[in-house]
C-alpha cells in the first residue's frame, strides 16, 4: 500500500463524514415524515371519535400505514439498519458484504428452472 | 497521459465531448451498441444503429486523432422481444467485416430473465461462429450478484469460450473476483453518482492488482461523465502509485486485450507511429 492507515485516514476523513451525516439527514426525513404523518392521522381520528384520546400507532395495520410508521417495517428500511451494523463490525470485507446484503439472491439450480438448454 | 476508453457510448455524446476527451490524452475508445433509451420498432432501426458505430462515428473521432471501435449486438433491455433480437442476430454478420468492428457486444442480462438468457446465448453462439471477441453487460443495482454469476456460468459450461477473449463489464466489490479468478477480463465502470466512483476503482485496483483489469467510463445518455478515466488516473496518483502502475490500466491493459483482434493492431501501431 502507497499510503499509510494515518495517511488514507486523514485524506479520506472529510469524505467519510460528509457521506455519513448524508444518511443521517435520509434518515432523519424518514422520521419528521413519519412523525408528521402521525400526527395527522391522530388528529383525524380525534376528529372522528372525539374521544380525544390518539390512537397507539401499532393498533392495525392500517393505522399503522396511514400513520407512516410502517416504513420502518419497509425492507428497505430493514436492509439500511442491517447495512449500519456492517458498518459498525469490526470484520473486514465491508463494501462487499454490503453489496451482497443489498443484492438478490443466486440459486445455482437456475439453468434447469429456466429449463435453458445444456452445452 | 495517453490512455483508451475501453467502453464508452459515443453516439450519446457531441463532437465537443471528443474534443474534451483528446485533451485529456485519450487515444483510442471502443463503443458497445446499447439501448437507446426506448426499444426500437424494427431490424431497420438497428441497421441504421450498425451504420452510424461502423461510418459515422468513427469519422467523427478522427477529427480529433482519437481511434474509434465498436461492438455489436441487440442489448438485454430489449431482449424480452426474441423475435426482433432473433432478426437482430441474423443481420449483424453484415457489419462484422467493417474495419472497426471488434467483435459482439455488449451482451448480457438486465432483469436475469429467462428470455434475456436465451438471447444471450443466441449471440454468443454467433460469436463462436464468427469467431469474434466478446463484451459482457453485468446488470446494475440488486440485480447485478445474481446476473453476474448466470454470466459467468453459461460462459464457463461452453468449452468454445476462451475467457481471455471475453471483457466482463460494470463488475463491482462483490462480483470482480470470480470474474477474475474464471480467467476472464473485468471492467470497472465508472459513474458519478449510484455506481461504481473512481474512488472504488481505485481500491479495486489495490485490491486485486492489475492483471487482466481495466476501468471505463459508460458515458451514456444518462448521468455520466465521460471524463471519468481522467479522474481515476489523478486519484491513482494523488494517492502515489507509480506511472507504470496507472498505464497498465488506462492503456496497456485494454490495448493488449484489443490486440487479439487483427483490426485493432493496425490501428494502434499507427497511433504509437
Ligand atoms: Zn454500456
């Protein structure tokens, strides 16, 4: 390697940073989405029962849904939380691994599913 | 430095980009026959494609010293209408003998499907027969683990296939290694934003070393810059590889890959003239 960890590390510090803090920030428009989207739904249904008292958020699935908290059930969501705890391991190999996660699955069997003929 | 777009989508870009791209230093380019965006109604189309990558394109980048190369084949995207794809194939032989001409591609799978599939292994039968080199299209995103490996088994159960005739595109972190390991050439392709950066490429390249690997730019009609190859050579020297390290892949790598076609030598031999 040309450059030493302390070298890459300082170079590439800014980087590191800018692109984690990108996350953040998708991650916290997740959240004020979904927040708002609660509280909207809270409000409509006080409107409709008048009984003043918000609905839990995990009380149907449909509540749920309306009130945005299902995107943190939303694979894709799963797929970025399970990507952070790669991240943050302390095994090598992480850009790869990464890519697996968020890749589609290999089934070797494929050819004879296809029913493609063999050479 | 002198280096050579080994994939590149010309007929995207405008004379201006030529001009852009012989300042940088490039030499020569090879351009695959892609999608255009929308599938084309009729064989004729594709004629017309043919026409402009083996006439057209190659006159354009003469104007600025640059050597034009091309591939052909009908693309995946629009490989889910066999029987266009099937009229396709049967016209290509026309053009394999223009000068420019190196051999099918870019062939590959977009969605892994089993039409893409059978599609795939119509035009690679074609280059058996004509005894043409050929270059691979990995699927982008999800899809490019799983399609990659479909690739790489279809090519490696056909005993006619030598895989150092055979450039692998698009590879990333997790599908360069058994490209390179099954003896194949692999490409890195390049794109400002969602793929692979010059910044990866680079650790690719410290990664795997280089043998067999070479770095592209795409620069297609979408978002993508076509002086990529120029960023990857100064973040290769900015981070203190030594010259011989960065011409091996911009240059000496895809030149000693074209080589194998007769057509190519020529070329090149008047370019180091
Ligand atoms: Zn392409």
């Amino acid at each position: 390697m040309v450059r030493s960890p302390q070298q890459i590390l300082q170079n590439d510090y800014l980087i590191a940073r800018a692109k984690i803090i990108e996350v953040a920030a998708v991650l916290d428009r997740i959240d004020r989405a979904a927040a708002s989207s609660a509280e909207a739904h809270a409000k409509q249904s006080t409107l409709n029962t008048g009984s003043g008292v918000p609905p839990r958020s995990d009380a149907s699935p449909e509540a749920s849904a309306s009130s945005g908290n299902a995107v943190y059930s939303d694979p894709s969501y799963q797929k970025i939380q399970n990507a952070i705890a790669i991240l943050s391991d302390r095994l090598p190999d992480k850009t790869r691994r990464i890519q697996e996660l968020l890749s589609r699955p290999y089934t070797p069997d494929w050819m004879q599913q296809f029913q493609l003929p063999a050479n | 430095m002198d280096y050579i777009d080994p994939h590149i989508h010309m007929v995207s870009r405008t004379t201006d980009d030529y001009e852009t791209l012989a300042k940088m230093g490039c030499v020569a380019m090879s351009e695959p026959a892609f999608w255009a965006g929308f599938d084309r109604g009729s064989v004729e189309s594709f004629r017309d494609y043919f026409r402009q990558l083996t006439d057209f394109e190659p006159k354009r980048a003469a104007q600025y010293g640059i050597r034009h190369y091309t591939w052909l084949c009908i693309n995946a995207k629009e490989a889910e209408n066999v029987s266009l794809s099937r009229e396709v194939i049967a016209m290509i032989p026309e053009f394999l003998d223009a000068p420019n001409v190196l051999g099918i591609g870019e062939i590959g799978l977009n969605k892994n499907t089993r039409n893409e599939a059978t599609i795939f292994l119509e035009h690679v039968e074609l280059a058996v027969k004509y005894n043409q080199q050929i270059l691979i299209h990995t699927p982008h995103l999800e899809d490019k683990y799983q399609g990659t490996r479909m690739i790489l088994d279809m090519l490696t159960q056909d005993s006619r296939i030598d895989p150092s005739r055979v450039l692998v595109d698009h590879v990333e972190e997790h599908t360069i290694r058994e490209v390179l390991d099954r003896g194949f050439w692999a490409g890195m392709t390049m794109y400002p934003i969602s793929k692979c950066t010059p910044q990866r490429a680079a650790d690719m390249i410290e990664t795997y070393g280089t043998e067999r690997l070479m770095a592209n730019s795409a620069g297609d009609w979408g978002p993508s810059k076509p002086t990529a190859i120029p960023d990857l050579i100064l973040e290769l020297k900015q981070r203190g590889h030594p010259r011989a390290l960065i011409e091996k892949i911009v240059y000496q790598n895809p030149n000693q890959f074209f080589q194998q076609s007769q057509k190519w030598k020529s070329i090149v031999d008047e370019v180091n003239r």
